[in-house]
C-alpha cells in the first residue's frame, strides 16, 4: 500500500477501536471519506464534501442510529470501507464502484430505519 492507502487503512482500524463512540466512530468515518479524495486527486470532490460537512455528519450519525436499530454491527461500515480501499489499491474500478454502490445501498436501509 501506498502512504495515502495506509493513511486511509489507519483510519478504519481507529473505527474498528470506536464501534461504541458514535461521535468518534462518525468523525472518523467522514476522514475516511476526504482521503479518498484525496487519494483521487479530486479537488472538486473534497471541496464538496468540505463544504457539506456539517450535512454529512448528521447523515452519518443518522446512519450509524439507523444501522444500530436493524441490529447490525458498526463493523459492517468498516467492512465496506475496506473493501472500497482494497479496490482502490488494486487499480480495480470496477471493483472499487460495486463496492461503494453497495455501501451506499447499506446507508440507505440504515436511513430508512431512522423513520
């Protein structure tokens, strides 16, 4: 791995050490999210994200109730992130972009049973 793609793995083993911290879990969760597009060299994107932080974060807390209330783990959002990194690392697009349909999938049912 590559110094961007071991800042990125740092950060889920720091979320792995935070399922029970619903703060830190989610503050973790949005780094992850910026060095991805970090990693993409993609500007607009981080800019994007930046300037939605405060949205993404109530999302994310959101999410993370959501996921708790089906009774699942916070260790799926880190299992998804992973594999999201492992494509990512292995110059796999198509990999990388499955994997990240499905966790976006896994965040909408987590989101809808916030309602």
């Amino acid at each position: 791995m590559r110094g961007p793609e071991r800042a990125a793995a740092a950060l889920l083993d720091e979320m792995a050490q935070a399922t029970a911290d619903r703060e830190r879990f989610v503050a973790l969760d949005l780094a992850f999210h910026h060095e991805i597009a970090r990693m993409a060299d993609n500007g607009i994107l981080e800019l994007v994200l930046e300037s939605l932080s405060d949205v993404l974060a109530a999302h994310r807390l959101a999410s993370y109730e959501g996921r708790s209330r089906r009774g699942d783990s916070q260790q799926a959002t880190i299992t998804a992130h992973r594999r999201i990194l492992d494509a990512i690392a292995a110059g796999d697009p198509q990999e990388a972009v499955a994997a990240m349909a499905a966790h976006l999938s896994e965040t909408g049912e987590d989101l809808g049973a916030t309602l």
